[in-house]
C-alpha cells in the first residue's frame, strides 16, 4: 500500500542532455577541539592522509580541475575508442554511464517492485549549471531495469554550496519513493522524491546543530518511515547516528562512539522489525602529517529501540594494507567497507577488507549475524591468497541470498569481480570479472584498469532478480575517470 506524501514542498530538477558494549551517548555531548576533522572533502578529495588541512584539500581540487581540462584538450578524456569486452557468462556487458564526463563515487538503488533503478554519483568540472555546485550531485534513472538510463540531471542546484560529496540512493519498499542523502560542503542533508526522481523535496540538514560531518550512510524501514544516516563528525571523527520517524522531516542524533580513533560508515540496514544496523571501519591519525596507522577496527552498531540506544560491537581488528601510490593519492586509500546486506527476514551479511600484515595485501571476508549484528559468524575469506583486495559492496535478496562485488589487483590492474551465496554467506560461487571492457578509455586494458576512482561503488537487485554493480574507474587518484556499470541478464 502507497502511503501518503509527507514532504509536499519540492524543486524541480535541472535536466542535462568482535566484543559487545551497550552505549548512550547524546548529540549534545561537546566534541574534542584539540582534533582537527581529519577526512575534509573540500574540493575533491578526502583528507585523511593529510590531516584534515583545508589548504591541502584545496589544491588537489585545483589539480583534479586541472587534469581534466588538459585530457579534454588532449582529447583523452573518457572514452576515446571502441570498446571491447570479455563479457562475462550470464552479464550484459560492462559500458561507461557518461563516456565524457569526469564522474565518481557512485551509488545505486532499485525499485524491487518496479523496473526503476537510480544512479547518483559526483561529477567534476560541471558546465552546463552555473549556479550549481562542482563537483555536483548528478541523478541518472533507469525505467527498464537499469539496461538503460534518462539524461543527467542535478538533484539539487543548491546555490551557494561550493561542492557535494558522497550520495547514497534508497528506494522505499512499500511506497516506491526515493529517498537520497548527501554532502553540501560538510553538512549532510536529505532529499526524498515521489515521482521516480523527476522533482525532489528541498534539502533538509540531518546534523542539528553541528557545524561538520562527513561520509553519511542512509538506511530506511520498508515504509519509509524511519530513516537512519550514519556519519562522522562533528570533529575528531567520532561515529554519529542519525534518526527521523517522520520520512525525514525531523531529525535526532546520538554519538555511538567517542574515541581518539577517526571512524566511517559504510553500511546501514533496517530490519523488518526495525532493528536497525550500521557497519564503520576506524582509524587512528596519528603518524607523521596525520597519516594512517593501525590497526584497522570494523565495527557494528544496532539499536532495537528506533535509535534511542545503540549496542557496539567490536567485529574484527586488522592491520593497514599496501598503501595507494598513485598520483595524489593518500595512503589508506584502499582501506575500505564494511559494506552490510539484509535479507527479507533480516539477517545479515557484512563483507570488509584488511590486511594481516602491516602494508601486506589486503583480503576481502564475509560475516553472517543472525540477531542484528550483535554477534557474528567466523570470517569466511571471499579474495584469492596473497592478492590485494578491497572496496567490497553487498547487497541482500529474498531467504538469505546475497550479491557482492569486491575489487582486487590479481592481473597486475584492479578488476571488479562479482560472487553470490544463497545460504547467508556459508558458500559462495565462484567470482567472475563483471569489469569486463577491456577498451576503450586510456586507463583499460585486458589485465583491467589502473585504478579505482572513488573510495566505494554500490550494487542493487532490480525488480526482476537482476544484480547491477556500480563503480569509478581512471588512470589515478587524480583522474579523470568514469562511473561504469554492468547488468546480469534477467532470469
């Protein structure tokens, strides 16, 4: 059954071609001004390995503007051939969502009870809107199960805010509205649509009253009415949650972890008896200029009572992997998840990343939690021995079925490769590369592609059982690089 809209105001959209510890902490709570933020998005990047400096966010901004207008004027820019592909058994083939633009960090959802499937992803060095942000929050839907996708359209103009950073895309079982949330500048907000994305309600901040926050994760309940976005911030990047009850009209935080380590989320979901679960890898900072150091923390938060209270469960502890080279990138880069999946009854599967030596290639498991994360099963390992991995991305299905996809360096390039398990996570099918083109753009080639462009990607099921994985590929950190997708063929 539709529920009633809750959110009438709207704006049109501008259209281009481990162990357990129960916790309570309030919002109101003062923070630790000695530490600086230290994962800044400002202009184009996540800080994190330069200790949060603004000044240093800044000019890698300046020269990822700057490596893109020399690949327009080269005329390297995105994709400058045919594109060719392995396509792997049972996939449609891996194809760029722009082919000229300088796209990144993208996220998917899917109507599981329609043939709607929404793209939302940043895009660099925006023309087309004077008034909009850059980067800028790019919207792309899909009415025939994600084979194909509308024109780019911003979701929000949101004049005034210098840039936006890291969507997340939900689509509202029961309703089959649309609820997205986002950065502007440093303050996350949240945006719901009910006409497939066509028009969307004015932003509306998720912090309250702090001033900073970063890497939001957004999780629903099947009617919409509860909604959760884990973040970090407002300083020192302790792990926030946030809850609306009204579809996201109104707003309450609580702190669910104070530590001298920095935490991000990258996983949320509400249960069908509104447990709901959040999954944060953490950090500390403080190696010479704010770099990383170990180990590595994965994390779960749940809260049984609509977010009044939330229980923290320390999952695993792992070491920092190889770090990231390339140009402009900072160390941690690909230390990454932990993505969560749920299934209809609400069990859950977390797949995460780490290393078990310092700067030694990372390995990408998979856990299973029957009581809503509280307690987990033994990891099971999901990437080859000895083969660096990461930016793993999970999504569930029906009675205990889960879809991921992880990314991994086994050719000597970084591929993306997609297994499932239709037994919560006991067993896995073999991967298959679904990073199939082996064309096309100057950073592919049959071993894959240099390198990841964008700290996360995303994958959904469409309303015919069909798994769509999303992800940034490019030359370096710096880029330019493109989102790319591919699509199973449906049952």
């Amino acid at each position: 059954m539709r529920k009633s809209r809750l959110l009438p105001a709207v704006v049109a959209v501008c259209v281009l071609a481990a162990g357990t510890l129960a916790v309570r902490w309030v919002a109101s709570r003062p923070g630790r001004p000695h530490v600086r933020p230290q994962a800044a998005e400002a202009g184009v990047r996540e800080t994190r390995g330069r200790g949060g400096d603004p000044d240093a966010a800044d000019e890698i901004g300046q020269e990822r503007l700057e490596a893109l207008r020399e690949a327009r004027a080269a005329g390297t820019l995105g994709i400058t051939g045919p594109i060719r592909r392995d396509v792997a058994p049972g996939w449609q083939g891996e194809r760029p969502l722009d082919p000229k633009a300088d796209d990144w960090e993208p996220a998917v959802a899917a109507d599981p009870a329609a043939p709607y499937v929404y793209t939302l992803h940043n895009r660099f060095g925006v023309h087309a809107c004077k008034q909009c942000p850059d980067p800028a929050m790019i919207l792309n839907v899909s009415t025939d199960g994600g084979t194909t996708f509308g024109p780019d359209a911003f979701i929000c103009r949101c004049k005034g805010v210098g840039s936006q950073f890291d969507p997340e895309i939900e689509v509202v079982p029961d309703t089959g509205d649309v609820y997205a949330a986002w950065m502007n500048n440093f303050t996350i907000v949240f945006a719901r649509s009910s006409d497939h994305g066509a028009t969307w309600t004015a932003p509306v901040p998720v912090i309250g009253t702090r001033k900073w926050s970063d890497k939001p994760i957004l999780a629903t309940s099947a009617d919409g009415q509860d909604v959760y976005v884990g973040f970090n911030g407002p300083i020192g990047g302790d792990a926030w949650i946030a809850s609306s009850h009204d579809g996201g009209q109104t707003w309450t935080q609580t702190l669910v972890m104070r530590s001298e380590r920095y935490t991000f989320a990258y996983g949320g979901y509400v249960a069908p008896n509104g447990t709901v679960t959040f999954t944060d890898i953490s950090f500390t900072y403080s190696g010479p200029g704010g770099a990383a150091r170990g180990p590595i923390e994965i994390h779960a938060f749940t809260s049984a009572d609509g977010g009044q209270t939330w229980t923290r469960t320390l999952v695993d502890t792992l070491k920092l992997g190889v770090p990231c080279t390339s140009e402009s990138c900072y160390a941690d880069f690909y230390d990454s998840g932990p993505a969560l999946a749920g299934d209809a009854s609400g069990r859950l599967v977390m797949v995460y990343d780490g290393a078990s030596t310092y700067h030694g290639p990372r390995t990408v498991y998979a856990r299973s939690s029957l009581d809503g994360g509280l307690t987990w099963s033994d990891p099971i390992q999901l990437s080859p021995d000895g083969v660096n991995a990461a930016f793993p991305a999970a999504a569930g299905f029906g009675d205990g079925e889960v879809r991921v996809w992880f990314a991994d360096q086994r050719t000597g390039r970084w591929n993306v490769w997609y297994t499932s398990s239709d037994d919560l996570g006991a067993t896995w099918s073999a991967p298959v590369r679904i990073s199939d083109a082996t064309s096309g753009a100057s950073y592919k080639n049959r071993k894959g592609f240099l390198e990841f462009y964008g700290d996360y990607g995303e994958i959904a099921v469409t309303s015919t059982g069909a798994t769509i994985g999303i992800w940034g590929e490019g030359p370096s950190y710096l880029g330019p690089g493109q989102v790319w997708f591919n699509l199973q063929v449906p049952a």
